[in-house]
C-alpha cells in the first residue's frame, strides 16, 4: 500500500465516484483529507462511510462565494496542503439544438469558471513543491454527439492546467491534469440521464474503447496520485486513462 504519511489534501467533487476513490486511497495510505460535495445524500454517505477520518464539506464548485468560504475552512482545518485535486465536473448529453444557456452555464460555471477559482483561491495555501491535478476528459479529443458543450468546457480546463504549471513554477507546484474515458460510476459522468440511456452510453464505451471494456474509479484515482506525489519531473501534461480511446489505437480483429 502506497503511504501518504503525513500528507495534507483537498478533493473536490469527492463524495463518489472518482473523487471517492481518490479519496478512500489517501485516507488507507495515511493522508489527512478534506473532500467536499454538493449533493447532500452524497455527502452523508461519505460520511457514513468514511467515519472520522476525513473531513467532508458542502461546497458548491460553481458558486464563488462557496469557494472562499471553502478557502476559509481548509486554511482552519488542514493548514497548509500538499495536493489540490480539482475533480468537481457536471456533464449531460445535450446535441447542439437541446442546449440552453442554463445548461451551458451551468456547465462552464462548474467545470471552467469553478475550477479556475479553486485553484487560484486555494493556491496560496498550497505548500511549496506540492501539486495541483484536475480531471479532464478523453472528450476534449475529437468529437461526441451530445457532448459539444462539455468538451470545451474540460478542453478549456486542460489549457488552465498548462497555464497554472507555468505560473507556478517558481514554487515547485506541479499542474497537471487525468483525463478519463469511459469510467464505472453510478452515473457514468452524465447528470440526468435516464437508466436505458445511461446503459446504452456505457455499451458504446465499451464497444469503442480499444480495451474492449470501460475503467474503474480506483484505475482513475492512481493516475491522479501518481501525478501528485511520483511524477515529480512532470507539470502541465494531460494522463488518459482511457483504454486508449483517446491515442487512436485500433484492436487487432480476432
């Protein structure tokens, strides 16, 4: 088992899912974790699951005013932080003609304007040498019906994480960014989704993913660490876990 003895961290969009498993990986290896969510079933499970052991806050990442008062309480509560994981993301599948500007906003004010603000807030107390990581998407890389409005939202993402590795490089902090393909969640990423859609949306995955089957959380969760704590001559890449949607691999007939 990996330790992260004595380190500090901060999830975002951690109470299932992804972010989950991040979280439940640092707590095994020893780390301090404060995780938040918005969904107050989801956030009572974690804390049914999770116990004592980590701190779970409610934190709308869309709202800037819930993102300063998340600054507050992780300067009260942890201190100083070794890891920003910035996984917070809402998805729906929208073709072109469905999309509102509710929706697109919605979109952007969580996986774009959110996640640029946490960063930028929580920045600061971020210790030296530490690291940023923020969740993608294999979206960003060609084109997906129903997915146009989230793509460029995770795309815009990606070009922040390169900014942010250059802005904060003259204190050793890492940028760098995990970008999923087809992952098993309840959800599977897609909000409001209906059951028969959502298990259509999951066959394609595995029908065009070239591993022929879609990935874990727990698969996700060691990209992410690995890119905080081991890639420590790595900053502003992007790391698919995608079964190799996203490299253009062809499976061999059989």
């Amino acid at each position: 088992m990996k330790s992260y003895a004595g380190k500090k961290a901060v999830v975002t969009g951690g109470t299932h899912g992804m972010g989950l498993a991040t979280v439940k990986a640092l707590l095994d290896g020893g780390a301090e974790v404060l995780l938040t969510g918005r969904n107050e079933r989801n956030l009572e499970a974690a804390r049914r699951e999770l116990g004592l052991g980590a701190h779970v806050v409610r934190s709308d990442a869309g709202s800037i005013a819930d993102i300063d008062a998340l600054r507050a309480i992780v300067k009260d509560r942890l201190g100083v932080i070794d890891l920003l994981f910035v996984n917070a993301g809402v998805a729906s599948l929208e073709r072109l003609d469905e999309v509102t500007e509710a929706s697109y906003d919605v979109t952007f004010a969580v996986n774009t304007k959110g996640a640029f603000f946490t960063v930028q807030r929580l920045a600061p107390l971020i210790r030296d040498g530490g690291a940023v990581v923020v969740t993608t998407s294999i979206a960003n890389e060609g084109g997906h019906p129903g997915m146009s409005v989230y793509a460029g939202s995770k795309a815009a993402l990606r070009a922040f994480a390169q900014g942010f590795a250059a802005e904060l490089l003259p204190r050793r902090i890492r940028v760098n960014a995990v970008s999923p393909g087809f992952i098993k969640t309840p959800t599977m990423g897609v909000a409001g989704a209906s059951a028969e859609a959502l298990a259509a949306f999951e066959q394609e995955g595995r029908e065009i993913t070239p591993m022929k089957r879609i990935g874990t959380p727990e698969e996700v969760a060691r990209a992410a660490l690995f890119l905080a704590f081991d890639a420590t001559f790595t900053t502003g890449v992007e790391l698919p876990v995608d079964g190799g949607l996203g490299q253009g691999i062809t499976a061999p007939h059989a």
